[in-house]
C-alpha cells in the first residue's frame, strides 16, 4: 500500500490515489486569479465565495467542496 502523505504544491495540497486526487486549499483567495474569478462569477449572479476548499478529482470531473475535508478522506480511501 502507498503512503498517505500530502504533497506541498505551494497554494494547495494534494493526496494521490489510484482513482485520481484530493486536493485541499487553505484559502482560495491567496492567487490573484481565482479572487478575480470569484468576483466575475457573483457578478453573473452565483453566491460564491473564497475560503477553504476541499477537491476530487476523478481524472475527469472536479468535486469542490467548502471546508476543510482532509481527514474524512483521508481516513476512508486507499491510495493503492
């Protein structure tokens, strides 16, 4: 079985599995273009905002999450 260790990819990190990723944001704000992003999405009427962000990734679809969701998953998937 493969370690469960988080990457450091500098603004997130990120767990591998064999069925894609986990990746957690701290504070999606932190890169100036995802806080341009958030405004240009509530200008089109969403109620969005930057936080804590936990993602899955399959390979082929992002699952975003709001909060801090490492723990959960981590404790409930293989990474073999």
């Amino acid at each position: 079985m493969e370690s469960k260790k988080w990457e450091n990819m500098g603004v997130n990190v990120i767990l591998r599995a064999k069925w894609g990723r986990i990746s957690y944001n701290p504070d999606t704000s932190a890169h100036a273009l995802a806080g341009l992003t958030t405004q240009l999405i509530r200008l089109m009427g969403r109620d969005v905002k930057d936080g804590e962000e936990t993602a899955l990734y399959d390979g082929k679809i992002w699952r975003i999450l709001t909060g801090d969701f490492r723990t959960e998953f981590r404790n409930n998937f293989s990474t073999d």
